[in-house]
C-alpha cells in the first residue's frame, strides 16, 4: 500500500463512478421499520472494534492481520478478523466507516438483504485464500471488502441492465482500479476483482431467484417501470346503436 497523495482522489472517483451505476439499477427501499439489517450488523461489527481500539490497544493485537502468525503459529482467525480493526489512525478509521456505511446501505439496496448476507462471507473466504500461503505486511482495516461490495454492483449491473451506460462506467472502475496499483496502491485491486465478483454473484442469483430473491424481481423496488396496463375492451352495443 501507499499513502499516494492520488490516492484518496482516486478512491471517491470509484465511489462516485459506482453511485452513477446504482442510478439505472432497481433499488429496494427501507425506512425506520423495516432497515437495512445486513449493513446496519456490518457497520456495528466493524465499527465497535475499530473504535475500541484506541482505548484498549489489545484488540487491534489481536485481531489485525500478520502472516507470521496466520501460517507459521496457526493464527487462522486473523484473516476473517483483520476487517474489523484498523491501521490507519483516526483518519483512516473515519474514513474507512464512512464508506462501509454508504457502500453496505447501498449494497444491500441493490443486492437484497438474503443476498447481501450470503455475498459478504463469501467475499472474506474467496479472497483471503492468498493470506494463508503468501507472507505479507501486517495490517487491518475494511478498505477491501468495502471496495469489493461497492464494484460489486457494476458487476451486477453489467448483467441484468447491460448496455453502453455501464459498460463504460465499468471501464472506467477498471482504468481507475489499475491507476491506483501502477501507483503502488493495493486498493486498487479489490476495485477490479469486485467487477469479478459481482458478475459472478449475479450470475448465481439468476440461477437460483427464489433462493436469493434479486431486487429486480420486487415490484416494490424503485426503478422498475410499471407493467403497461392492458386498455379495456369496448362494451358491446347490444341494442345495435
């Protein structure tokens, strides 16, 4: 990673590129009664460690990332817990909450909540494969899981509202994704692979609609055009006038 003064540029410019996105999808609505439930639980689950830490720093110890500990003392925990503590002081952890709580209301939104709560572990398992067999620095944060839940909906986007829109707001979370890792980012790589992702995920909730119930398939979510209503019939004259 790197603290490239572009950097923080280029992270709201994938924010803003992934908004643009969510206008030409089918969002589900919530209100005081009926929430978010799965962004709420995420934010909380991040937030109450990230922010504990700084009073009591053996939280961050001993939840943060170092592969030392994950493949030479069998530390597995440390890969699914990493996202929950933060490394990048008081900034980085505004920040980093800020984002979770704008991208996990509008993932869900576009996901549902029966598929948010499935795609969110499956995110954490798939791509911390590379933690187990590869030593890197140590480290926490959500920046990455963050990153992948909002690139996730151009992916999801790509397949049921293809065309030219999002095609090429797609591309440019991909330029925008590479521009970051030639500037020696890593963030830029959960910006791409969550394309990836998304694809993928829309393509199993395709297969499987009663399962995963797809926001599209809600009549009450915003952003689908009523069915045409079929004109009525003209009556018959029976008296023959």
């Amino acid at each position: 990673m790197t603290d490239h003064f572009l950097s923080p540029a280029l992270y709201v410019l994938m924010i803003v590129l992934v908004m643009k996105v969510m206008d030409g999808l089918p969002q589900r609505t919530f209100s005081l009664r009926r929430p978010p439930k799965v962004a709420i639980g995420l934010w909380l689950l991040v937030a109450i460690p990230s922010l504990l830490q700084f009073a009591f720093p053996g939280i961050y110890d001993n939840l943060h990332r170092d592969s030392d500990l994950i493949i030479d003392h069998g530390q597995w925990w440390r890969v699914y817990t990493s996202f929950m503590v933060q490394d990048g002081g008081v900034g980085g952890t505004a920040f980093n909450l800020f984002v979770l709580a704008l991208i996990g209301f509008a993932a869900e939104r576009v996901w549902g909540t029966r598929m948010l709560l499935a795609f969110v572990p499956a995110l954490m398992l798939v791509f911390s494969v590379d933690t187990f067999l590869v030593h890197g620095p140590p480290g926490g944060g959500n920046s990455g899981l963050t990153f992948r839940l909002a690139t996730s909906i151009a992916g999801l986007a790509l397949l049921i509202r293809p065309g030219g829109r999002h095609y090429l707001l797609a591309a440019a979370i991909v330029v925008d994704g590479a521009v970051l890792l030639l500037l020696g980012d890593g963030h830029g790589e959960p910006m791409i692979t969550g394309i990836v992702a998304g694809l993928i995920a829309a393509l199993v909730q395709r297969r499987w609609p009663l399962v995963w119930q797809p926001v599209a398939a809600d009549p009450a979510a915003r952003g689908i055009a009523p069915e045409p209503k079929e004109a009525p019939e003209p009556e018959s004259d029976l008296e023959g006038h």
